[in-house]
C-alpha cells in the first residue's frame, strides 16, 4: 500500500500527500508506533549507520497525530540545520514548526479551537514540548468520546485517592502546588510533582489520609 493511503488512516486526509513526501524528501524512516508510552512521538537523530528516524503513536487522533508527526519533522529539520548546536525545544526548533505547521494552516486542516492552541503555542517562548497543557487539552477533547472518558488523569481524580501508575507504583493525589498535583508514593514516602493530565489508574474505593 502507498504512504499516502496510510497516512490517511491515521492524520487528516488531506495532510497526507505533504507528509509522505517529506519522508521521501527528508529521507526519513517513519514508523507508526504500537507501544503505549508517555510520549505522542518521538525523533532520533542518524547514528551508527541509520538515518533519521520518527515513530509516533498509532492511537493519537488524527489532528494530535498530525500536530506530533510535524513537531518531530521540526526536530529533524532542525537536526540538519544545526546538529547539536540547537537545543531540542529551543529557538530554531519553534521557528522549524511554525514554518512547517503554515502548509495545514493554509489548507485549513484543523479545527479552529485546535488552530488557535496551536497558534499560542508558538507565540509562547516559554512552550517546549509536546505536553503543552493547552494544546493537549485541546487536542483531546478530539478523542473519541469513549477512550477519553475511559482515561482518567491526576487532575480528574478526587483529592487524597490512591492511584497507580503503568510501572504498578502507588500514589496518593494531595494538594495543587501552582500548576502541579503534589502526590506521595506510598511505598517510599517521597514526594512527587505530577502534571495534572498525566495518566493514572485510580484505585477503586481507597482513600488514604
Ligand atoms: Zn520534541
């Protein structure tokens, strides 16, 4: 089957032609991940005989799949430019995926709740990664109703539950610090500094004080 037919499948149709020629172009071995991890995507630079490299989630929806797939071709881009001279969210980075993000702008790809997180993401010097709090709350709300109801993050949960992380810690949800969710892990007692969309999985019934 070719690029084009599926990368529809996974990005908004009409996104596809321009993706697949950049992996021609940036002679790119682009993967469609299957692993469950924390991370939309994820870029690696060429090392020992392999060349550039970009897998991103298969279970993303189609406007967050699109938005990771252009971040990691910004880091590429960004990669041939400047090799280890520019930093992996820094100035050259932005400047990449504002400039590669204006092609889906000018189709009107997305939509316009979507465009305008996007947008101040970037006008955001602070922004770095992917796990900008806006822009993933925006992108979400694209999920399919079911899965995104069916995930339930730190913020979703109430104050003093006991919830699990996929490594099988557990941790207890205490107060909100600024941004984050202070959580202590049981087992050792130490304080944890959590994102308030970070995945958990609550434990039914328990409470601790
Ligand atoms: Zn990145």
């Amino acid at each position: 089957m070719d690029k084009v037919k599926i990368l529809e499948k996974y990005l908004p149709a009409q996104a596809a032609p321009l993706i697949a020629r950049w992996i021609d172009y940036f002679k790119c071995e682009f993967k469609i991940s299957r692993n469950r991890n924390s991370k939309f995507g994820d870029y690696r630079s060429p090392y020992g005989g392999k060349g550039h490299r970009i897998s991103v989630n298969y279970d993303l929806n189609p406007y967050a799949f699109l938005v990771t797939t252009v971040h990691e071709f910004a880091h590429l881009h960004t990669w041939n430019e400047h090799k280890q001279k520019a930093k992996p969210h820094g100035t050259e980075w932005k400047n990449n995926f504002k400039k590669m993000m204006q092609p889906f702008f000018e189709k009107d790809i997305f939509p316009v709740d979507i465009k305008k997180a996007i947008v101040s993401y970037l006008d955001n010097p602070a922004a770095s990664s992917c796990s900008d709090l806006n822009l993933y709350r925006a992108l979400r709300k694209y999920d399919p109703p079911k899965a995104s109801e069916a995930i339930l993050t730190v913020e979703k949960i109430p104050l003093k539950a006991l919830f699990k992380l996929k490594d099988g810690r557990v941790f207890r949800k205490d107060e909100k610090l600024r941004k984050r969710f202070k959580c202590t892990e049981i087992a050792t007692r130490r304080i944890y500094l959590f994102s308030p969309v970070a995945e958990v999985e609550l434990i039914e019934g328990a409470t601790a004080a």
